[in-house]
C-alpha cells in the first residue's frame, strides 16, 4: 500500500491517533499505533525528502530530530515509551506534526513551498485529466444526454448532440470537396 504512516485527521477524523507501518522485505509488520503522541525528547539534526498522501505530487527535503523518545498508547490503551531515529522518526515526526494541522510543506522556506505547491497542482491536473479521459471513455459515456434533466422525476436520454458514427464510404467521398453533412434538424 502506498504510504508509510497516516494521522486520522488525514481522514476527517479528528483524533490524536496515528498508525505507522515501516516493515519492509527483511523486518516484516512493524505497524506502530500511537494514540495522544508525546514526544519527551528529541535531538540531533536529520534531512529526509518527504511526501505527504494528502499532498500527491509534492516532495522536499524537511530537517528533523534525528532521535526521538516518544510517548503514547498503545491501540489497548496502554501507556508506552519508544525510542526511534531515521526513518521512524522523522515518520513520527511527520504524523504527529499532522495532529497539529501541520504539514511538511509548513517547514519549508516560501521558496520552496511555492514550488512544492507548484508540482502538487500539477499533479492534480494530472490527476483530473486522467479521471476525465476514464470517465469518457466509458462505453456508455458518449451516449449521455447533454443536459440536466429538467423534470422532476428524472430527466430524458434523448441525444443532443450528435451522434459519432461510423464513416460512411459515401460520406467520405464528398468530404473535402465542399460537401458538409447537415446535422439532422431537431424540433425545439
Ligand atoms: O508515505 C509517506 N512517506 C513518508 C516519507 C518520508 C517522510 C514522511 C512520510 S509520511 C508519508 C505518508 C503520509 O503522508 N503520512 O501522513
Ligand atoms: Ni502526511
């Protein structure tokens, strides 16, 4: 799965809970939940490039602790204590930062975050160009009426605008020598 961690509020749920999940090929299934994070120490400098799920598109290097000793419960509620460095905890770092209406882009110069910001936008359009060409190319997508429906139960399917059809060896003929097909005259 994409991602390596996610805050609640990431997801419209406006707790102090976050999960991290670093496992990789030789340390399988390290999911940490942490509910109320309290980091009690911190030092050392660490630079990581950081991406954030809720900012696709976007990433830059972000300056953290580079050990951290934090504090929270566990999903039984229980009361722990962890040490991490790297990765893990510029991840805690991360997600608790989230808890607080924070985002890594918040750490960067304006400079930067004006670029960051930059791919992110681009990688929206993106994303809705892609959506867009999906939607279309549904089979029955250019069949849809193209107008709201105007009664009040539900609208019509009547076509509106032309259908695409197949050309037609006699059409194709005339075509380029000043011969334009009429569209067919609809009654209004
Ligand atoms: O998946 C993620 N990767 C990541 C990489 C470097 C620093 C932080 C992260 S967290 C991010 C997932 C996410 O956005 N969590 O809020
Ligand atoms: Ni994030």
């Amino acid at each position: 799965a994409p991602g390596i961690g996610l805050a609640a509020p990431q997801i419209g749920i406006l707790q102090r809970l976050t999960v991290i999940d670093i496992s990789s090929e030789e340390n399988p299934d390290k999911l940490h939940t942490f509910i109320n994070p309290q980091i009690v120490h911190a030092e050392g400098r660490i630079v990581w490039e950081e991406g954030c799920l809720s900012i696709p598109g976007a990433y830059e290097k972000v300056e953290r602790s580079n050990k951290i000793v934090v504090q929270a419960l566990d999903r039984d509620g229980e009361e722990f204590e962890l040490e991490a460095d790297g990765l893990l905890a510029v991840a805690i770092q991360h997600e608790i930062d989230h808890l607080d209406g924070v985002v890594f882009l918040d750490h960067l110069s304006s400079l930067k975050r004006r670029m960051a910001l930059k791919k992110y936008k681009k990688h929206l359009e993106a994303m809705e160009k892609e959506r867009l060409e999906k939607q279309n190319s549904r089979p029955w997508s250019q069949f849809e009426p193209a107008s709201k429906p105007t009664h009040r139960l539900h609208g019509d399917a009547r076509f509106r605008r032309p259908i695409p059809r197949r050309p037609d060896p006699e059409q194709a003929r005339c075509r380029g020598r000043g011969h334009q097909p009429r569209p067919p005259q609809r009654s209004r």
